[in-house]
C-alpha cells in the first residue's frame, strides 16, 4: 500500500492532493463545496490554490523557531504533492527509510487535515459531507498537534527509570490512600535510562495510576515493577480488585489509557493490557537511551558552546569542546567522535580549512560534519563535505534535529 489510509476527510483530502494536477479530478472533490469553492471561476484552480497555501503555512520561518516536525510536514507535502517526487526520492532526500516516510506522510495528511479544519471552521459541514466523521475531528488533530510539540520539544531526551517512578508513586499516595487503595513500586537502581523525557514518563505513570485508583473498589493495589533488556524497559502494573475486566472499557478509564498510549507512541514506546476477572496487567515498553554520542563542537565561543551544552543537556548526546581550532584535527583523531559540529568563524584557521583538512585526513575523513554558521553558505558547505548545515543563531530543536538527523543517517547507511 502506498499510503495509510485515514477518516473520510483525510482520505478526500489524500485523493486532492494526489491529483493536485488534474483539474477534472479536483473540480469533483467534495473539498471544492467543503472550502466554498463553488462559486469561483473555476473551482478546480482554486482548489489547488488553497491546498498549496495550506501547504505553505506549515513552512517553518527560521526566525521565529517553528517546530521542526511543522518543517518536516511541509517538506513532505511540499515535495510529493507540490513537487510531485516519489516516495523513494523524498525518502532519500530526508535520509529515512520509504517505511518510515509513509507514516511521517500520512501524519502530514493528518495535520493538514486539522489545520483546515481549523482555518475553514468545518466541523457542521463535514457531517453533511462526510457521515460517520465525528465533531471531535478538530479536537482531535488539536491533541495530534500537540504530541507533535511534544516530539519536537524534547526531541532526544533521556531519564532515570528509578526515580521518575519513584516521584511518580509518591504524587498519588494521598489519593490513593483516601480511596483506601495501596500502590507500591519496587525500586530497581539497575534500570537503564530511557529514550523518554522524564516529564514524559512521570506524566504516563500519573495516567495510568490515577486511572487506577478510580476504578479499584477499596482494599484493591497496584505493583509496579521493573526489568530491562538490551533494548528496551518494561514496567508491568499489576492491579488486583474485584472485577477488573468489568470497568476496562469505562470512559473514565478508556480517555486517559488513550492519551497515554498517544504520549507513549511519540518516544517509540508501547502499552499493553491483560487481564482475568480479578487481576490487571499493564505493561509500558520504554526505548532504552542506549550508548551515549559523543559530539565535538569546534568553537571559540564560550557562550555558545555553554548554549549548546544546554541544548543537549539530559539527553543521549554528549558535547565535548575544543575552542582552539590549531588543535582541532588532533583533538577529532584522538576523540574519533560520532559527529563533528564546525563554527566557521575561528579565530586563525578558518572553518572552510578546518573542513577540508578533515574530510582529507584519513583519522577523520568518515566522522560526520554539521555546519554551524551565521553565513548563509549552504551550498557551499555540502560542497566541501559537511553533511549537515545550521543557520546561526539556532534554536535547541534544530540543533538536537540536525544531530539526530546525522545519527539516523549513519544507522541506515551501515
């Protein structure tokens, strides 16, 4: 299949975009009567007109630090849609696998969707339209939005199992107590640290037990418990109370069992259920952070190096700094990092020469180069070898973005 399919509207609004260049397709669009559109000159040119505008809205504007995953929907519109390149092409172009990039495109579709619905205020006209699609659509893509925030926000993070849980716990222990319930959770120091903001985490845990304790009839409990693999945490709630099974599917505990397998899904996570008459399993699968990357920031500014420092502060990337650029090359031999980040502005040698001298040197010739500059040399860093580019001055999203861009690049490529 080539893309995922979604509700009504988003499936007419896949079908639009797919046919952006036949106006006989677009002029019998149910989107045309959707927008307004029917009393236009033609109604298929406008239809194109307003699709590429709301396309062009998600464009991030590099001074006001748009949200990268805003950026990323519309390099993905813009290019199959717009510029209609295939999927491989785009694949390529953003460095991520075909797979992943119809999961991103059909999480474009959906943003698109609700940024329409917003902008056309849709929700009476897509019951006449669409029957089936609920009301709740724009709430919906609201809540959508915000995991994509989310995402983008603490792209990178990582946290301690043991004492998020521990925090965690100890939040709900009045509640718990005044519905004569007893949670517990067995601490375990081992624990790896997760690819999962502790805010993240800790608000997944408050979901889950505060959903809980509602539902459990006095005398009931939960056991939280933790063991790791290579690869991943798994946490296991184990709720015992009478009849569990009975109040599974109860709104009060299906709308926050929904949001946190939502906040789950944005850091790669999963939750699961089983259950008997009496007893509640609850297990969440957690990404472990895995080994640390190492990044050497050749820059002369101490402000910036403490601002990056910052950016990659609790996350997998470790950022080492070397301020004399005399001492570059030897420093990237001796460290051989996962990724160079290059100022180009040095005191010295320059950016350009340190660049060159790298990529000829055979100690650091396969160590990614990110480009960090206030000049506006794109083209001519790709030219010399650098394999990323960042705009000066650059916001923390962008800058862990380009790092786990490199890192993902280098993945696929092994």
């Amino acid at each position: 299949m080539e893309e995922q399919r979604g509700l009504p509207f988003e499936e007419e609004l896949r079908q639009a975009l797919r046919h952006l260049d036949d106006p006989c397709f677009l002029r019998q669009s149910k989107l045309v009567a959707l927008l307004g559109l029917e009393d236009e000159d033609d109604p298929a040119a406008a239809l194109r007109s307003a699709l590429e505008q709301a396309i062009e809205a998600f464009k991030p504007i590099s001074d006001t630090g748009s949200c990268l995953r805003k950026g990323r929907h519309y390099e993905i519109l813009w290019q199959r849609y717009v510029r209609r390149l295939p999927q491989k092409a785009v694949a390529q172009t953003l460095a991520i696998t075909p797979r992943y990039l119809r999961r991103e495109q059909a999480a474009a579709i959906r943003a698109l969707a609700g940024y329409l619905a917003l902008r056309y205020d849709l929700r009476e006209q897509m019951q006449g339209l669409f029957p089936g699609v609920h009301t709740k659509m724009v709430e919906e893509s609201a809540i959508h939005q915000e995991m994509l925030w989310l995402a983008d926000s603490f792209r990178g993070q990582t946290c301690e199992v043991n004492s998020v849980l521990s925090a965690a716990v100890d939040l709900v222990q009045d509640l718990a107590r005044q519905h004569a319930v007893r949670c517990m959770w067995q601490g375990n120091l081992s624990l790896p640290p997760v690819r999962v903001p502790g805010i993240v985490l800790k608000q997944v845990i408050l979901n889950l037990l505060m959903a809980v304790i509602h539902q459990l009839s006095p005398g009931g409990r939960v056991d939280m418990a933790g063991q790791a693999s290579a690869e991943e945490v798994i946490l296991t709630l184990s709720v015992t109370g009478e009849g569990c099974a009975a109040w599974l599917k109860a709104p009060s505990f299906e709308g926050p069992l929904a949001v946190t397998r939502q906040l789950l899904g944005v850091f790669k996570g999963d939750l699961s259920l089983s259950y008997t008459s009496d007893m509640l399993v609850i297990r969440v699968v957690l990404p472990c952070a895995g080994r640390q990357v190492l990044v050497l920031a050749i820059e002369d500014n101490l402000d910036t190096i403490q601002l990056w420092r910052r950016y990659t502060q609790k996350t997998r990337f470790s950022l080492v700094a070397e301020t004399d650029p005399e001492q570059a090359i030897a420093s990237a031999a001796r460290l051989h990092p996962d990724l160079i980040v290059l100022d180009i502005m040095l005191p010295g040698i320059d950016g350009w020469d340190l660049l060159k001298r790298l990529r000829a040197d055979p100690a650091t010739a396969s160590i990614p180069v990110i480009v960090c500059t206030v000049l506006p040399q794109k083209e001519l860093a790709f030219s010399l070898g650098a394999r990323d580019f960042i705009p000066k001055p650059t916001t923390g999203e962008e800058f862990r973005a380009a790092l786990e861009r490199q890192i993902s690049a280098a993945t696929l490529s092994r």
